[in-house]
C-alpha cells in the first residue's frame, strides 16, 4: 500500500500530513501528488470527499517553500473556488499543512467588506484561495497582484460553469503568467468544462478515481413518489426514524429551504437553513452547530452547500430533485465521504418525473423507488 512517505514528499510536509492525523494517501492523493511535485499541469476528475484538496496542496507547499518569496509578497500560487464554504475550507486545509514550512494564506470571498482582505494582501501572502467575484473586485481595486503566480488551481469547475463564473475564470486566467503550472479538477465534465481545461492545461496528466458523473460509493439510494403537498410528512417520518446522526435536505430555492426549516421546527426537528441570503456570520453558525451536532438537520440549497464538508452525514434527502442533473451527483456526494456508507432519497412528484428521468440518464442507472412509510435504514 501506497504510504504518503511514498510519494516525495519533503520531511517537514510528512510532518504537517502526520500531524493532521492523514494515515494512507487516498486514490485521488496517490494519482495526483507526485505528478504535482513534478510540476505538470494536472487534469483530476474526482468528487468532493475524495482527498482532492491535499492532492493539490501539497505539490503547491512543497514548491513555494523550495525557493525564496519574491520581493513585495506578491501570491504565487492562487486556488479558484466556486462558493465561501468551499473556498474557507480549501483555505483552512492550506494553513494547517502549510504551517511547518511558514505559508501565508489569503481568503477572498464576498459578502463581507473587502478592507481586511486587502490589508492582508498588502502584508505579503504566498497562497491565495478566492471565489471569483471578489477576486476580480480585488483585481479592479490594484489590491492584488497575479504576474509573480506560478500555480493556478481551479476546483469544481463543473460547479463554475453552473454558476456563471466561466467568463470571469477565463479573465483570471488572462492576467495570471502563462507560464505556470495548472491543476483542474472536477466532478463531472460537460462539454463547457472539457472546452475550458483545453484550453487552460498544457499536455496535463489525466487522474481520475471515478468515472465521469458517477455517484460516490456505498450511498444507497431511493426515490419516493409523493405529491409536492404531502413531502412535508414524508420528510418528517423520515427524520423521525433515526434520531441521531445529521442529515442534510436540499431544497431548489432559497425561500423553499426557509419554508422547510419551519416547518420542520414546527414539528419537533431541530434544523436551520445555509442559502445565498443568509449572512457569512449566519452561515457559520449554522455550520457550526451542525458539526456539533446542536442542529440535526441543515436544509440547503446548491449553491451554498457546495463545499460543506462535515462529517457524519447520515442521509441526504432531496426535498426537491434538481433540475440540473450534475447538481444530484454532488447533492449526494455530501454523504459517504472519505469511506463511509450514507444513504440518499429524493422526495419525486409528478412534475419532477423528467428531472429523475435526466439524472438517471447521466448516472446510467435506475433509482430505487422506496414506499414510504418504509423504514430508513441507519447506514452501516
């Protein structure tokens, strides 16, 4: 078995991987890493919950700390990410590894005033995490300087492209060096997507631990068939057959996602809501308290759950199937991560049947219908 120590990592790496208790690199981690150390552009299709963010972070930290920073402080390497949530955490991720060889780190994101931000950037950062929107504000302000990057990492483009953010990674893309190394990862690969790493990556190495637009292993899943006006009680029968554990609910809209929460409230479940709406103070809060347990159930839209990353989800239930199919792949990616099992079911009326037929077109497989009032099996 492949063993972090394996893969060329520098003495002070193997510490910080040691210390943030990484026992075996994961598939994606073993693909990914030496061809970083290398130096080539790498093109990784890999779902979230894979190990993905230490397969590109380190490779990063181990360059940056083999030579001097240059004069002024200026980034020299920047990750793109598609929501707060993800970015934060791939930020987090990069100071805990980072720290035994000094790497500073800036987060960028918006929904919260820009003036700290560019105080940190004028003090010198080595790493850059930011979604794209408060990047370009930052690029407009002359708050930051992307001439001295030499890695560029995109994450979750697939989620990119459903946000709209395709034109502005591509203005990113033109004021950073073109000479430098790129990393692209993503779930899936829709034609945007693949046009988009062509022409981003130059001869990129291809890693990949699942196939495009597969669903995470060991989720089990099932559709109900339940008209919109009784998924209230549906939802609430499920929730009342395991009480513990965390289960995360997804809802289309962010008023809808309110709309459940209170309901759920109403009937004895403790739950909150994390939308586009919802403050950053807010949303941390309610993250918090889902990690803890405090709050068995965050009801979510897709936005503002990519990039939720807790441990310990038992079930996703979809409230409402997605009208962008992709979307369902990483709705259930939420659970069975890093190895567990998880369970995901998907509440179905009759004018989301084409929603259901698309999603089992892109998985290639038929979801299994689930009678309700059958009981929810806790996962294994």
């Amino acid at each position: 078995m492949t063993s972090f120590s394996d893969l060329g990592l520098s003495a002070p790496l193997l510490k910080a991987v040691a210390a943030a208790n990484y026992t075996d690199p994961t598939p994606i981690q073993a693909q990914a890493i030496p061809v970083g150390l290398e130096g080539r552009d790498v093109l990784g299709i890999a779902q979230t919950g894979t190990g993905k963010t230490a397969a590109f972070a380190l490779p990063i930290l181990q360059r940056l700390s083999a030579k001097p920073r240059p004069p002024g402080g200026a980034p020299r390497a920047l990750i793109l990410a598609p929501t707060r949530e993800l970015a934060g955490q791939i930020a987090e991720t990069f100071r805990v590894l980072g720290r035994p060889v000094g790497a500073r780190v800036a987060l960028l994101f918006g929904g919260v005033p820009k003036g700290r931000q560019a105080r940190q950037l004028a003090g010198g950062v080595d790493i850059v995490v930011a979604t794209p929107g408060r990047l370009i504000d930052h690029m407009q302000d002359r708050a930051i300087r992307l001439d001295q990057i030499e890695v560029l990492v995109l994450d979750e483009a697939d989620h990119m492209l459903d946000l709209g953010f395709i034109i502005p990674i591509r203005r990113i893309a033109s004021a950073v060096p073109t000479v430098r190394q790129t990393m692209f990862f993503s779930a899936t690969m829709p034609k945007e997507i693949s046009g988009l790493a062509d022409a981003m990556l130059k001869d990129p190495v291809k890693v990949s631990v699942a196939q495009v637009a597969t669903t995470a292993e060991r989720v089990e899943q099932f559709v109900i068939f339940v008209e919109q006006s009784r998924k209230r009680h549906v939802l609430s029968n499920l929730l009342a057959t395991h009480a513990d554990g965390r289960t995360l609910v997804f809802t289309r809209t962010k008023h809808g996602a309110d709309r459940v929460v209170k309901q759920l409230c109403e009937d004895g479940v403790s739950a909150d809501a994390i939308h586009g709406n919802k403050s950053q103070p807010q949303r941390e809060r309610a993250l918090a308290a889902f990690r803890s347990g405090t709050t068995r159930v965050l009801v979510a839209t897709d936005i503002a759950a990519r990039g939720i990353d807790v441990a310990g989800v038992n079930h996703v239930i979809n409230f409402e199937l997605p009208n962008v199919p992709e979307s369902y792949v990483h709705r259930i990616g939420r659970t069975a991560r890093a190895g567990a099992a998880g369970i995901a079911i998907s509440l179905c009326d009759g004018s989301e049947r084409s929603f259901l037929r698309d999603i089992e077109k892109l998985i290639r497989s038929r979801v299994p219908v689930m009678t309700p009032p059958e009981r929810l099996a806790r996962a294994a």
